[in-house]
C-alpha cells in the first residue's frame, strides 16, 4: 500500500530540491503492487476528474439556460403588464338617488360626478359591480369583470 504521507513529503522535498533526489528515494522504496496501485488511483483520479469536468459543463448549461428562461420571463411579464393597464378594472355605483346617507359630509366625501354621465352622481359606497374599461360588447356595452382577458392572464393563479 502506498504510504500518501511519504508520497506528499517526497513532492515537497523535490520542490526545494530540484535535481530530484527526493523523488528518487520514494521510488527506490516502492514496490510493484505500490505501482500498480498508484497507476489505478491516478487513472481513477482522472476519470473522477473527467466526470466533475463534465458536471462543470452541465452546470455551466444550466445557468446559461436559466439566464435564458429569466429574460423571456421577463418579457413575458412585461407584456401581461402592458395587457392589464389596457384592462383595467372600472367599479360600477349606485347613483346618489338610492343612498341612504343624505348628510352634507358624507355627500361630500363619498359623492363624485359620473364619468359616463353628465350631470348624475354616484356613491362610492354603494357598489354594484364592475366591468373592463377597455372590453365592449357589440352593443358597446363594457363587459363584466374580469373580462375574458384578464381571466385567460390570471387562470389558475389563486389556485
């Protein structure tokens, strides 16, 4: 059995003695089988090697996969985001007729102009729904939401 103690003393002996002397005493002591044995342990060694060099370049194809799969994700999201401010959310309110709370205070805070409507006012408290500010019907009508847009971006995605 090759003593790997002797060994590393003779490689550090022969790197302050260069005419080789050191190495030449460590191969003077070895035997036959301490060669072979020290031949199959380096041809292990460099088949270990091989097989971390090949993992390295698995590794190495991974990132650069990665790296790749993180730009169209991106582009991807950037493009859903661009979709969802065209589809927008657009609550629906009862006009201020049907609100209970006629005080000049709520009035004031809860009461806005309708959009759509010149004229009528609504309250920001009464919801009745709401559709996509982008999405029409034939009739021109907005339609419910979420429309089928957001719902084709968004399936699965509370699940």
């Amino acid at each position: 059995m090759i003593d790997l103690d002797k060994l590393q003393a003779a490689a550090e002996a022969a790197i302050k003695d260069p005419d080789g002397r050191p190495w030449q005493r460590f191969w003077d002591e070895l035997t036959e089988g301490d060669v072979l044995e020290l031949i199959e342990r380096v041809r292990r060694a460099h088949e270990e090697a091989d097989r971390l060099g090949g993992i390295e370049s698995r590794f190495m194809g991974a990132a650069e996969e990665r790296d790749v799969f993180k730009i169209e994700r991106d582009e991807a999201l950037a493009r859903i985001a661009r979709v969802e401010a065209l589809h927008r959310r657009y609550g629906l309110f009862e006009l201020e007729d049907s609100c209970p709370d006629i005080s000049y205070e709520h009035r004031e805070e809860h009461h806005h102009e309708c959009a759509d409507e010149v004229g009528e006012f609504y309250c920001d408290q009464m919801p009745v729904g709401a559709v996509c500010d982008e999405c029409r019907t034939k009739d021109g009508e907005r339609v419910d939401w979420p429309c089928p847009t957001v719902r084709a971006l968004t399936e699965g995605e509370n699940e």
